[in-house]
C-alpha cells in the first residue's frame, strides 16, 4: 500500500481545524505517502541521501543555488482571510488543477494532492510546518517554505 489514511497522519488535526473549512471532497484528495513510498518520492524529487530539507548536501538541487530565482513574504498571506493561494506563488506555480503535487516535510512524511487542492487548502498543508518543499510531478518549477514568513521560488534542474 502507498498510502495512508488521511485521519491516520500524525498531523490529521490540521485538516479538521474548522477555521481552514477543508471540504469533504478536498479531504478525499489528501494523500499521506506510507514510509517506504515516501522515501522513494522523496529519493526521486529531492535528494537520495538527504534526509532533512535544512541540511541537504550540496550535490542536492534544492541547494544549488542557480535553482532559486527570488524569495517573496508568504506570512502575510497566510495571515489573511483570503483561502487561495497567493497570485506571487501561483503565478509561478502554472499547472493546471489535476498535476500532482507533493508536498515534502522529510523523508517520511509527504502528502499527495492535486494542485487545485493544494491551492485552496495551502495554508493547511503549511499550518504545522517549519519547513516545507513543494514539488509538482514531471514539473519544474518549486516552492521551498524555508520559514515562517518567506518562500523560495524556483526551478528545478
């Protein structure tokens, strides 16, 4: 099995928090990877070795430094009462709402959504996290949330 139960997640909580009003259907479509197929997703998109975001070496993309192009503010955004995902990170992140996306906390312990979940559930999947990676598959372009107020942009290699 490559999944788990959504209410089996550690941070299943999230989701159920009524101030993020996560729809039914959206809920359906939040994937937890189980641990070997998340350590497999995250040995293709994000490093083979690597085993946090933070201390990735520097043969690992996410290091290179020719992958980010800027960094914006995300805390504002998240603080709002606006659900969608902001036009700064949207706006770089053009996929239509059926890819896939992960979205990456460590090796064992990733998410799979499509993209039109992930834009109006984002400050969800973000809600819990110190750091978080979000990568679209067969895709490119990258968010890197390296904090609570700023997010890379960038493209993958």
């Amino acid at each position: 099995m490559n999944y788990t139960d959504l209410d089996a997640y550690p941070f299943a909580w999230v989701f159920r928090r009524a101030d993020l009003a996560i729809s039914d259907e959206d809920k359906a479509q939040i994937r937890p990877l189980a641990r070997h197929f998340a350590k497999q997703v995250w040995q293709r998109e994000v490093s083979d070795d690597g085993a946090e975001l933070d201390r990735l070496g520097n043969k690992d993309w996410p290091r290179r430094g020719d992958v980010w192009l800027d960094t914006v503010r995300w805390d504002d955004a998240f603080d709002s009462d606006e659900a969608e995902l902001p036009e700064a990170l949207s706006s770089h992140l053009v996929w239509n709402s059926e890819t896939i996306v992960y979205i990456c906390y460590d090796p064992e312990h990733i998410l799979e959504t499509r993209y039109g979940v992930f834009k109006r559930c984002w400050k969800a999947f973000l809600f819990a996290a110190e750091e978080t990676l979000v990568v679209g598959r067969k895709r490119k372009e990258t968010l890197w949330f390296t904090d609570e107020t700023s997010v890379r942009r960038g493209i993958r290699p």
